[in-house]
C-alpha cells in the first residue's frame, strides 16, 4: 500500500475520497487603473466586505470551536487596518497601480519579510498575509474563492497550506480530514483543525501533486499516516477506529468541566506534562488542572547553543501566563542518558544512564544551572510556578540546589529585577535511592514527583530496549508497585504532596493503587487528561 508521512497535528481517523484545492488563478492586471480616488474606493470596498465576511466566519467559528480559536480571525481584520500597511497601499495606489496589483504587491513584501525570519510565530503572521491577500485580490476580482464549503460528504481536503479563513469555511460534517503541504503543530491551521476535531495531518511534501482527486485515502491524525487505496480490511479497521474515537471523546466530554473527585468525594487533581511552551494549550483544551513536568531538556535541544536566560525566561514566562492561577511545575534540565545535547560536549560513557546527567551534571556546571534557575525565578512573577529536580539520589544535591537558588535570589534582589522568592521546591522520586531516602527528602522537599519512566528501569535494573528482557520493564512488578507505595507513605507521613509524572500515571490499572495510596497528583499527557480523569472518578 503506498503511504505518504507528515506531522499529525489534530488527532482521529478517517476514510474519505481525495478532493485537492487548487489555487484559482486570479489575474490581478484583469482591469486597467482608472484613477487614485477610484481604485482606492475600490480597496475601501473590498476591505469591508472582506470585513463583513470574516465577521460572519468569526460568528459561526465561535460556537464550532469557540471564541478563544475565532479570534485568529480577528487578527487578520486588526492586521489588514495596520495604518503603515494602509498607507503603503495608498502610496502604491498613488503611484499608479490598480487596488488589486497595490494589495498584491504591499502585502508580498510584508510576507517577505515575515518569511524569512526563522521564527514560528513570524512564519505564522506571514501565512496570514497571504490569506489576507487572497482574500482582499478575491474580492477586488470577483473571485470568490475556492467553494470548500460545497464538498460532499466523506471528502479529504488537500492543499499547499489551509489558511485560517479556508480551514474555518471546512464544513465539518462532510470533511473526514485535511492534509497540507504546510504547516506545524502550532500553525494556526492545526490550531483551528484541533478545535473543530478534524484529523489532519500537515508538511506533507508535494501532496497537492502526489493526490488526485478520487483518490482513496485512510488517515491516522495522530501519527500523521496516510494510506493510499487501502483494502477493505484497512477500511474496516480505520472506520471502526474512528468510531471508538468519536464514542470515547464522547464520553470524556462531559468530564473537561468536572471535579477530579473520587466517589467517596476525596479531591485529587489531574495535570499535563509538557516539553514545549506551546503544548500548554493542548493542557488547556484537554482540561488539565495543572501543569506536573514541564521538560525543560527541550529547549536546550536540537540548537547549536545553550538558550540564553532571556530566551528562557520566555519560555517559561509564556507557560506561567497561560496556566494564570494554575501550577506550573518546571524540572530543571536533564539531559544525559537518551537526551543528548551535542553542544555540551559530554564525554561518552559506558553507562549514560548511571552517569552524568540530569542534577549531576547541573551541579557540577552551576553557571549553566543558575541561568536556568534564575530565569525560572523572574518568570514565576508571572504565575504560579514550582520547581523540580530530576534524579535526585541524596539530600545533599537537594541542598546544593536551594543555595545556588537562594544565590540566585540574591543577585536578582540586587539587581532590582523583578522575581518570586521562596518558590516550592519539589522533588523528582525517580531512582531506587530517592525511594530509600523518601523519608529524609520529604523533610526537605516542598512536593514529591515519582517519575514512573526511570523508576521502573532503575528499580528493576532493565534497559526497556533490550528485547530480551524487556519484559521485566513493567510497572506492574512487586518491587516497582512497592516503591510507589513506599514513596506515597513518606510524603503523606510528613505532610507533602506527592504526583506522579511518568506514563504511568495514565494506566488504567494503576489509578486505583495509586489513589487507595493516596497520590495526589496525576500529570499525564494532555490527551489522556480527560480519561484520567474519567477513571480515578470512577475509584472508590
Ligand atoms: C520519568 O522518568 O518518569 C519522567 C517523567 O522523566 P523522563 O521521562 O523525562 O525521564
Ligand atoms: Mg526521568
């Protein structure tokens, strides 16, 4: 069966028949310039029907994924009233040029000029540009675009890139799913596509060409795969996993709004995990209460130098404003082990994983930690911030780390720059040592977070990818189910809360252990905020 990869940026399943949307060849030079005063009534005009136009889209768009998402469009009417790009339209008309070839021309220029900066959310304004232009030289040449509203039912849309005003003219009912040769997680395409529920699956390379129209397709939105002309046994199994989708979103609805209570009314909260500032509002739309382990390893990664504190205190500032009042738990880097970071130049080593990683390395290389440190500080200004360390095996690494924060405390204090002092301090019950000393650590730690992922490795003494004995990589082993409890015990015997951020937070079979135990906290991807939700509701 032949295949075709991308980013799968909204999740689900489909079935349905190719339709590729070409763009429609407009002319822009299709009517001559008659004077200044008459083309720029000409543009006036089509600014607002344009207007009108993404008012009416914004209506609709509010009640199908609701006014937060609506108001992408929004932006695009304050960015086409922006005076300097006004003006430069005017100045064009002025010199001679018809409304529709000043409109092109000013606004491939601001493209230009967004493009080229490698900067996500500069790439995004200049994706809205263009939607702009085509919409603005639409109207101006009597084109009304391309009819997406009129696709029938079971169709699969294929474009270079869904601009926000085409994705929120997708008529949901008839469209299974779209796929673009553009596009990332954070595009405003995937944005809109997510809040409306469609699968789609993004920079597919030459889709547009490499799809025909009639083509049969099966589409996992999740991993971003997309079948050509699959068997019926393939139809089968993608229909009826679309089904199981719908059914479980269903049922998981209702609980985005609901208490995480237990049946005997004991309150627990359910929060997200996350490895990017922009996956907080995938926390966000899944309902999460809280944010359990930010990981913060991936802002160090796949660049050719540390981020600076600045760009730190970005991105932790970002996550802070979006959570508002809720936690926010930042880990501090750790690298080592399966996270590799070539610029830092770490010897190799026989073991990585009982190596030097994580809190290791940042106490022995404290100007990189307390960079770290003080950009967390300055950000939790802005919300409401804890912090978390990684592989901790003795309280004295504990200790380290609350002097290089209160050194930091100091130099900010002295600097006049604006910070918390005195933020929690958690942390991470992640290797067989930490279990052993929960006791002790409890004393000094403000919150427990037991990382299931390395726990389970380290307790059983098992490298999950070795096939051999990867069976014995199992939560569900005594010894592991043991140091959970253990830890749990010690946490609640001293007061503190204890969460759990590993994957196993969201396993099924767990839940219930965990809250008989007592666990707190549930951090957990943010698509399975809501079945975990489901689930430890359900415990009694
Ligand atoms: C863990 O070990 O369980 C954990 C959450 O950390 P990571 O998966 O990032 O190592
Ligand atoms: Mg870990």
């Amino acid at each position: 069966m032949k295949t075709l990869k991308g980013i799968g940026v909204s999740p689900g399943y489909a079935v349905g028949k190719a339709i590729v949307i070409r763009e429609a060849l407009i002319d822009i030079n299709s009517s001559a310039y008659t004077s200044a005063e008459e083309e720029l009534k000409k543009f006036q005009s089509a600014v607002a029907v344009f207007t009108k136009k993404t008012r009416e889209l914004i209506e609709s768009l509010t009640r199908s994924a609701g006014k937060k998402n609506a108001d992408i469009l929004n932006g695009h009417i304050v960015m086409l009233n922006d005076p300097f790009m006004l003006s430069q339209i005017n100045d064009s008309i002025q010199g001679g040029k018809t409304a529709a070839q000043a409109t092109d021309a000013v606004c491939n220029s601001f493209y230009d000029m967004f493009a080229t900066v490698d900067d996500e959310m500069m790439k995004q304004r200049a994706s809205d540009i263009l939607d702009i232009k085509n919409s603005i030289i639409g109207i101006l040449c009597g084109e009304n675009g391309v009819a997406i509203e009129d696709v029938p039912k079971g169709s699969v849309m294929i474009a270079k890139d869904f601009t926000p005003s085409m994705t929120s003219r997708i008529n949901r009912e008839n469209v299974y799913a779209i796929i673009a040769e553009a596009g990332s997680v954070t595009s405003h395409s995937a944005i809109l596509a997510r809040a409306i529920d469609i699968p789609a699956v993004l920079s597919v390379k030459n889709a547009s060409e490499l799809i025909k129209d009639g083509d049969l397709l099966a589409i996992d939105g999740s991993k971003g795969k997309i079948l050509f002309d699959p068997d019926q046994e393939t139809v089968q199994k993608y229909e009826n996993a679309r089904q199981s989708y719908f059914e479980e979103k269903a049922s998981l609805a209702e609980y985005f709004s609901r208490e995480t209570v237990t049946k005997n009314g004991v309150k627990k909260a359910v929060y997200g995990n996350i490895g990017k500032p922009e996956d907080a509002e995938a926390v966000i739309q899944n309902g999460g209460e809280g944010i359990g382990l930010f990981r913060t390893e991936f802002l160090f990664m796949d660049r050719p130098s540390l981020p600076t504190e600045e760009e730190q205190f970005e991105a932790y500032s970002t996550v802070a404003k979006a959570m508002g009042t809720k936690e926010v738990i930042i880990r501090t880097l750790d690298i080592g082990g399966d996270k590799a970071v070539p610029y830092l130049e770490i010897p190799k080593e026989d073991n990585p994983f009982l190596g030097y990683r994580a809190i290791r390395y940042c106490l022995d290389n404290p100007d990189i930690f307390k960079i770290q440190l003080r950009a967390i500080l300055r950000a939790a200004y802005f919300g409401n911030i804890k912090i978390m360390l990684p592989l901790i095996t003795d309280t004295e690494e504990v200790l380290s780390a609350k002097a290089l924060i209160a050194e930091c405390e100091k130099e900010l204090e002295s600097e006049g720059v604006l910070f918390k002092k005195g933020i929690p301090l958690g942390v991470m019950i992640e290797t067989p040592a930490a279990v052993l000393i929960a006791d002790e650590l409890a004393k000094i730690a403000d919150f427990f977070s037991i990382g299931t992922n390395d726990l389970t490795g380290y307790v059983m003494a098992v490298d999950r990818g070795n096939g051999k004995v990867s069976g014995l990589y199992s939560v569900q082993k005594s010894a592991v189910l043991k140091a959970i409890e253990m830890t749990v015990k010690s946490a609640k015997s001293v007061g503190i809360p204890v969460g759990m951020c590993g994957e196993s937070a969201a396993d099924s079979e767990l839940i219930p252990k965990l809250v008989e135990w007592g666990l707190d906290e549930f951090s957990v991807t943010p698509n399975s905020i809501l079945r975990t939700r489901k689930e430890i509701c359900e415990c009694d």
